[in-house]
C-alpha cells in the first residue's frame, strides 16, 4: 500500500500514466520499481518525481513470512504556481478585438 498526502489537498494523483485519484488517498499497487507520480493541482506547479517501489529486504522470501511490510507513505508539498502577470496581461490586450 502507497500513502499519498499533499499540502494542499486534491491534487490529482497519476501513477504510472494511470490516474488514482485525488490526495489524500491510499493506493493499492503491486507493482514493484520504481514508479512515475504526477501530482496536478490547479494554481500550483506540477509534482513529478520517481518513486522506489521495490521490495525491502524484509518483503522478499522467506523473510515476508515472518515480518508484515509496511505501508509506504509520501507527503508532498505543492508549490504555487509561478505567473508572469506583465506577460499574461500583455496577452490579454493582444487578444482584445
């Protein structure tokens, strides 16, 4: 089980080019690597970053027999969106009729 928080909440979670949801959220994958996330949320900077999913030591035969695996948890802190407000402007009256 992956754990995804961000701060803010709701930003929508794709992992692996599959969309999962929205934040907070617990994923159930079985998949095992290393992993894309997407984090998108309007009025901040997308989120992109590798996650390692492979197993620990503990989670391989015979050892996972003896010792539960632990969730994996992530938490994500989103950064607002930069925005060039003399360009955006300036596009704007360029695009008045």
């Amino acid at each position: 089980r992956i754990q995804i928080k961000t701060n803010p909440e709701g930003a929508l979670v794709t992992l692996n080019g599959m969309e999962k949801g929205r934040t907070p959220m617990v994923v159930q994958e079985k998949f095992r690597g290393t992993a894309d996330l997407l984090l998108e949320l309007e009025g901040y900077e997308p989120y992109r970053s590798a996650l390692d999913l492979r197993p620990k030591w503990y989670e391989v035969p015979p050892f996972d027999l003896m010792i539960p695996a632990k969730d994996r948890s992530f938490q994500i802190q989103l950064e607002v969106e930069k925005t060039d407000h003399k360009a955006l402007k300036r596009r704007a009256l360029e695009f008045r009729p």
